[in-house]
C-alpha cells in the first residue's frame, strides 16, 4: 500500500505502483509452467527425408506454343494444324508427367468463342496448366 509520509500537498503520487504487475506475472509464469509440458509430443513419428536427387524440378518440360490468328487459324509450335490435330496432340500430351503447359497466344481481334473452344478442348483432354501470353505494355 503506497502512503505519502508528510507534506501539505494533495496532489497526486509520482510513484509507480508495481504491485499488479508483479501478480500479473506471476500468474502467467504459473500458466506457462503448467502448459509447457503438455506441448511436447508424445507419440513419435518416422517422417520421410527429402531427397534432392529426385525433384521435379529438374526436369524441363517445352510448353506448348499455340499462336491462333484473327481469322482462326492454329498453329501449334509454328506448324499449322487443324482442330482435330490439336485435340488430338492435347490428348497425347495430357497423359505425360509432368504435364506441358498450353501458351496460348492470340492476337488482339481474335473473337474469344475461338480461344474458349480451345481452352475447352483443352480441359477435355485433361489438361491442367493453361497460359495466356501477351506482350508488354508500351513505356512512356
């Protein structure tokens, strides 16, 4: 219990009363003791170790490169095919591991009914990664 011993002043104590904080304190570290050995676990598990040699990310899959012109037309890394040879090339290519990722590039007046037949076609064969490329905006 603070106390102010003599004075006629009535204005309040400049000293700081420690007496919560140190309760405060003490009831946490009671808290932490109690909770800390619960933490440890006590069944113990055999976990798998990385290996390095085996990652996929070594292997380097080409992707696809699909240009479709206004009028389109397709051409599956710069060689024209028809639509019946894309949906076939996406089937022979959705059964690889890792799987190639479909670039599709489109010029700008290319009707989208076009680009969402191909996506389609695309995930009917199965496949998964799809891309979009586009050329970088003008700096200025």
């Amino acid at each position: 219990m603070a106390m102010s011993t003599g004075g006629n002043s009535g204005g309040p104590m400049s000293e700081i009363n420690v007496t919560p904080l140190v309760d405060v304190m003490l009831v946490l570290l009671i808290i932490f003791m109690i909770t800390a050995p619960l933490m440890s676990h006590s069944i113990t598990i055999d976990l798998p170790t990385a290996n390095p040699k085996t990652k996929d990310a070594e292997v380097v899959v080409p992707p696809l490169d699909l240009a479709v012109k206004p009028d389109g037309s397709l051409y599956l890394n710069d060689h024209p095919v028809t639509d019946a040879e894309l949906r076939a090339q996406f089937a022979v290519d959705a059964q690889k591991t890792p799987q190639p990722e479909l670039q599709i590039r489109a010029d700008k007046t290319t009707e989208f009914k076009i680009v969402k037949k191909i996506i389609g076609d695309a995930k009917d064969s199965g496949m998964v990664h799809v891309g979009f490329m586009t050329t970088d905006a003008p700096k200025g």
